[in-house]
C-alpha cells in the first residue's frame, strides 16, 4: 500500500510540483493500480507462454535486396563540394573535431 508520503518523496524526485489534493488524488490511483496487480498475481499463468505485447505484429518492413548504386562520378556530380587527392574522389564536408 502506497500513502501519501511517499507519493509526496517520488514526485520530490521527479521534480514534481503537486498539490496536497493531487498528492491524495495519485496515492489512491497508485493504489487501485497495485490492487489490480495483486488480482494479476493471483491468475496461474504456469502454461502461458511469455510475450512483449498482447497481438501478433508481423515486421512490414520491405526486404533488403541488393541493388545496383549509381555510377562513383553521378554520386559526385551532385555534391554540394569534392575533394580530390591521392586516394581518390571524395565529398568534402565541414571540419567539426580539432586536431588537438
């Protein structure tokens, strides 16, 4: 069973401003909420088998099928800058880390 004060410590931790009648109004919610789970705990669940969610989700992603990409110099063509040095071709971006 939940009382008052410790509703009053969690919201204190969550940095939570509740007032004395929304510190009642969550320990009686928090309450009924564990009552239910105490009639949960009473169910035999031995044969039920564990899972995440309560319907069949089927992945509808697509699948990952290997594909041709564009020709190396279409691909640089549209590149807003390049570099070219020894290593070949490349996109040239903005410096974001120092060397240091």
């Amino acid at each position: 069973m939940i009382d008052r004060e410790q509703v009053h410590k969690v919201a204190h931790l969550a940095r939570l401003d509740l007032s004395a009648g929304e510190e009642e109004q969550f320990t009686t919610q928090l309450n009924g909420i564990l009552d239910y789970f105490e009639q949960l705990n009473e169910l035999d669940t031995t044969h039920v088998q564990p899972t995440t969610r309560a319907i069949d989700v089927s992945n509808v992603a697509r699948v990952d099928a290997l594909q041709p990409s564009p020709e190396r110099e279409q691909i640089l063509e549209s590149a807003p800058d390049r570099e070219t040095n020894i290593q070949g071709d490349f996109f040239k971006v903005p410096k974001i880390m120092s060397a240091d």
